[in-house]
C-alpha cells in the first residue's frame, strides 16, 4: 500500500516567532504494514524556522506521546576509524531563508506521524507530504 497525504499544506509566516503542528497522519503501523518506510516530501519558500518529523506509537496520542523521527538524508560520511555511517538528522534547522523541496526517509512502525515546526520566523511553507 503506498499513498501520498498531506502533513502541512500551504502556511504562511505572519509575524514573530510562530511554531504550528500539523494534523496526524496514519503511519503503517495503523494499517498493520510491517515494512516501516516512510517518506516525506518538505517544499519551503524563503523559509527560516526549524522542521522536525514526529511520530507516535499510541493509537490515541496525548502531548506527551510524540518523538521526533530520524530522517535519512542523501549520502553517507566516513569517521576516523573508516566506519561508513548514513547521515540522518531529528530536526531541519533553517537559519538563513531556504527555497528547497527535498524528500526524508524514516524507518518505523508508527501509528501516527505528523510535523512540527518551532522558531520559525520568515517564509512559506508550501507543503509537507507523506508517502506511506
């Protein structure tokens, strides 16, 4: 089963320092799906502010019940010792403005998933989209 909802749709900045969350979304593990994959797309325009990626494993999630995902990015680094590690990030800081869209991968069984944007201060955020 693979479909495309919407996270966030299209919210402009106006004013201050704003955060927003977006509406829940059904991970797969809603639907009993065992492969965990996630991807969501993040399109910004002049966008300075930060983006994180939160899931849930409650069937009803309260406040407390979300955590930040690990988002995969493209390529890979190299530590000292010559370990190959993916890179991966729980949040998208965005200090200068930003006009990209880029796709995150996340591996999970989440029942919920959502974003969450925090320190946001300029921009557009045109869409947020997750494909299950």
């Amino acid at each position: 089963m693979a479909d495309t909802v919407s996270l966030l749709t299209t919210s402009v900045h106006s004013g201050g320092t704003q955060t927003l969350q977006g509406e829940k979304a059904k991970g797969d593990a809603y639907f009993g799906q065992s492969d965990g994959l996630h991807t969501v797309m993040i399109e910004l325009n002049e966008f300075i502010g930060t983006v994180k990626i939160q899931g849930s494993l409650e069937t009803t999630p309260g406040d407390n019940d979300w955590f930040d995902l690990e988002l995969g990015l493209d390529g890979f680094s190299v530590d000292t010792t010559g370990k190959v590690a993916s890179l991966s990030t729980k949040s998208l800081p965005y200090t200068v403005a930003e006009t990209s869209q880029k796709a995150y991968n996340s591996r999970g069984n989440f029942v919920w998933i959502r974003a969450d944007i925090s320190n946001w201060t300029a921009g557009t955020i045109s869409r947020i989209e997750l494909n299950r």
